[in-house]
C-alpha cells in the first residue's frame, strides 16, 4: 500500500517527489550567500505549539502578550480548525525578528524555517494508525543554496539544524491534525466550544496550564499527582498533555479516567448555567416591557 500523494498547488515551489531521510539533497545557506535573509522577506510559517513555547521563552513573555503581536489566525481546514501563522511586520510581509544580520531568535526559530528548504509532510497508509514523516523540496527562485557545492542526507541536515528536539514535541499535534482531516466528516462539525478548546490547549499555552492545574479540572479527572505536579511547572509536560487532551475531546478516546460523578456534575453546572442565562433573559424581556409601558403611558 502507498502513501496517499499530498495535494500540490499548480505552479508550487513544492516538488511533488517525496523524499527520504537517506535522500542527498544538494544545498547550503550561510551568511556570505548573496540571497541571505531573502526567504526571511516574504514569510508564509505555520506555528506548532511547541514553536510557540520556544518563542515565547525566548523573548519572556506569556501566550496573552505574544499571541496578538506575533501571529494571526487562519483555518486548517474548511470546518474552522484553527492554526496560527507568524505574522510578518506592520503592513509589509518581512519576519519581524528579521535583523540585518540575520534571525535575531535564531537559536529558538520555527520548525518550517529549520527545515527550509524542505516541507515536511505527515503521511498516513490506508488502514494504518500511526502516520510517516516524508519530505519534499521546496524550490523557489530567489534562493541559491540549491546551487552550493555541497551535499547532505536529509537524515544528516535535519540533525544539524535542530529539527529532533521539534519534531518529538510537535508530532502528537501533528497527529492530531491528520487524524481530524482523514475522519472528515465522519466526526462532524466541531462544537464551538471543542474548537475554543483546541485553541487553547494548542496554542494558549499560559491559559491552557491554569485550566488544568486548576481545583476544578483535578476534580473531574484521577491524574496521577506527580504529572500535576510536573504540568505545574513544566510547559513542555503541557503541551503533550494537551496532545492527549485534545484526542479525548475530539475523538472520544479515553486518555483519561473521570472521576465517579465527574459527568453528572458537569450536566448539574450546565443546567445551573442554562437556567441562570435563562432567568436573566426573561429579566431583560420583563423590565424592556415595562419601559416600554412606562414610556407609552
């Protein structure tokens, strides 16, 4: 069985040969190289969450600051899965940490930019459950690392540049995803509050640590003190906590065990919540009806 073929926009920079981690590709980029800080110019990055952990750190900020100043929302797919993209400089499209010199978060850059100029594609063969990485060159015109004389596996290239570290905590996402666009529509549309939530636990890091952490979530779920104490203090354990998270609320698979009354609690505080919403409306319905016949009178 073969992999299914990713789809390919006419006219792509992206090669349509799919390519392994023994494949030699032929290219260099250093400071010298007349084409530095080109690909840097016109930016198109996806953002993991991991990337956004590495970011954020990086300049010590929290999601609630680096959220609305680095990224912008796109849909992932057309049901409204949401993703994050890095967004470029006020009213240009140029990286903003983009310096003369180069990448001023270099050490902490994204895992698209370790990777350029390949695409790293998640794969699924039909009937399998786990997924494959595969890789496709991206060629574009302004680059001339593709004209280097140097040659390296990929195997090699992801090692030097960093990609490891990257792709162990991005994979379970990545997962996620490629789940979510095989089943189409076999799941549904996502609630409006299954998407808040992945939202959350994917890119609102800070957010998503309180939420779990917090007394009420520890009193839905028997999760194992010594990982609430490390998803107290370890951003990392949280996001791969959200990875199994996310697999629970949106595939239904038990990651984690509920506690006895957990659901019937829930059900309880939403019926509270409905009918407090509900009083308040016929509140509002009332007292605009007696306006109304305060002000005819």
């Amino acid at each position: 069985m073969s992999a299914a073929k990713p789809e390919i926009p006419l006219q792509s920079p992206v090669s349509p040969e799919m390519l392994t981690e023994d494949t030699k590709i032929k290219f260099r980029c250093y400071k010298g190289i007349s084409c530095f800080n080109a690909c840097c110019k016109n930016i198109d990055v996806q953002l993991t969450p991991y990337d956004i952990y590495r970011l954020k750190t990086r300049l010590g900020i929290t999601t609630d600051d680096f959220l609305p100043k680095y990224t912008y929302p796109f849909e992932m797919d057309g049901q409204g899965l949401p993703g994050v993209k890095l967004a470029p400089v006020e009213g240009g499209t140029a990286c903003q940490f983009l310096t003369e010199q180069g990448c001023s978060v270099y050490e902490d850059r994204p895992t698209s930019c370790r990777y350029y100029p390949l695409g790293l594609l998640s794969l699924r063969k039909k009937d399998s459950a786990t997924d494959e990485q595969a890789y496709a060159m991206v060629v574009e015109d302004h680059c001339k690392g593709h004209f280097e004389d140097r040659e390296i596996t990929i195997r090699d290239y992801r090692k030097e540049q960093g990609c490891d570290e990257y792709d162990k905590y991005s994979r379970g996402w990545r997962q996620l995803i490629l789940k979510k666009k095989s089943a189409g529509p076999t799941i549904g549309k996502l609630s409006d509050m299954s998407l808040q939530l992945f939202f959350m636990a994917s890119y609102h890091i800070d957010q998503f640590q309180k939420f779990v952490t917090s007394e009420q979530f520890q009193s839905n779920y028997n999760l194992d003190p010594e990982l609430v104490e490390k998803l107290k203090t370890d951003q990392v354990e949280v996001i791969e906590f959200g990875h199994k998270f996310l697999k629970q609320i949106l595939f239904g698979e038990k990651m984690f065990e509920e506690k006895e009354g957990a659901q019937e609690a829930r059900a309880k505080r939403m019926k509270e919540k409905s009918e407090m919403i509900r009083k308040a409306a016929q509140h509002s319905v009332e007292d605009f009806a007696k306006k109304q016949d305060g002000d005819q009178a």
